[in-house]
C-alpha cells in the first residue's frame, strides 16, 4: 500500500456534457462555445431573479440514503454550495460506497429527461478502490468558498432570458478546499472547482441535475 492512499474527490470533472433535451438545447446554442446546461439566470441578467435561498446548511460527511438529508433551498448559488460541499466530502470509516452513492442520489432532479445520474456518480471510486479507502481509514471534509454563475452562462440568459423557462436549469461554479484524512496520521489538502447544473423550479426546492464541464469564471 503506498504511503498516501488514492484521494477520491481530487479528480477532474468530466469533460462531456448530455443534452438531455430539446430545451437545454436551446441554451446551449446560445452558449456554444462552452456547450453546458441551461440555468436560471443570475443577479444583472436579464432573466428573473432567483428566489433567496430557505437554507444554506451543508450535508454531512456520511449522508443517509434517504432525501431527508438534502437540505431544502431554492436559490441555485447556495444549493450548489451545499451540493458541492457534499459530494467532496465522505468518510469511509462510516459509510459503504453502496451508501454514498444513495445519499448522492437523493440530491438528483425526479425529472428523468433533465437528470445525468452517470456523470455524478462517477465523482466517487468503485466498490473495490472504496474497500482500499476504507482498509485506511480515508475520511475528507470540505469547506466552500464561493459560487457564481459563469460568465458564458450569464451572457447566454442575456441574450435569449425566455430561455430558462424551459427547464430552470442554471450552471453555477463552486470553488472550495477539499481536506483528506487517512491512518497513522496522513493528510494532504487541494483546492476544488466544480461547475454544476441544478434545476430550481419556481416554487420547488433545487435539485442536482449534473456535473457540468469546466466553463471560464
């Protein structure tokens, strides 16, 4: 076993993006050059505001299997914040990888056209690396520093605002710290970026819809 063990969440997101529908499609025309979902717009864009959030607290470590453990919130920004937080942290200790990908998934839109399961589960290692993990007592926790819709994303809502009526779906950047923990002492620390796509009806609590590609801040 190598001194430091493989750092799950220290990856890059995947570079692919589904369009899962004829809407989405619509925005991601208008915003070709980086191809990712639709969102619901920002503070200055010409789209609706977006709701203040009902909650900004982040999932735990080991999240249950159950859709009790997503907090409830509307605004895109402060759900991606809380979403970002959670699939960078796990604790192996305590938790199967079985269980982490049902707590994972209870973050995920119902709505089956607009949901890219794959490309979120895909964040976490298969069961045998999550053995190892565990065989090392791997735990990580992580600390958000900030959300923003990204400027193509921005300017996209601008330009066609009628767009995000069709599905709510906003792009939202999260950048934070990840902090990894394993026996005998071992650590090691890496900042993070993550650019989500959260679906946020009028009235309705968010929902994780995908991981988005990497897009210019």
């Amino acid at each position: 076993m190598p001194n430091r063990p493989s750092l799950y969440g220290l990856r890059r997101p995947p570079k692919r993006v589904i369009m899962v529908s004829v809407g989405l499609a619509c925005l991601l025309v208008l915003a070709a050059v980086t191809a990712f979902f639709t969102g619901r717009g920002d503070h200055g864009a010409a789209a609706p505001a977006p709701p203040v959030p009902s909650s900004s607290a982040p999932a735990p470590d080991t999240p249950p299997s159950g859709r009790s453990s997503v907090p409830r919130i509307s605004d895109p920004v402060e759900f991606s914040k809380a979403a970002a937080t959670m699939l960078w942290s796990y604790d192996t200790r305590a938790t199967s990888q079985a269980r982490q990908l049902a707590g994972m998934k209870a973050w995920m839109t119902k709505e089956s056209a607009y949901g890219d399961w794959a490309s979120v589960a895909a964040q976490i290692p298969d069961p045998v690396l999550w053995s190892r993990m565990a065989d090392q007592k791997q735990h990580a926790t992580a600390v958000v520093a900030e959300g923003h819709y990204p400027a193509a994303f921005k300017q996209a809502l601008s330009d066609d605002p009628a767009a995000i009526t069709k599905a709510y779906i906003y792009a939202v950047t999260v950048t934070g710290k990840q902090t990894i923990t394993w026996a005998k002492g071992g650590s090691g620390a890496e900042d993070r970026s993550v650019t989500l796509a959260v679906q946020c009806r009028p009235s309705a609590d968010c929902t994780l819809v995908a991981i988005a590609p990497r897009v210019a801040p």
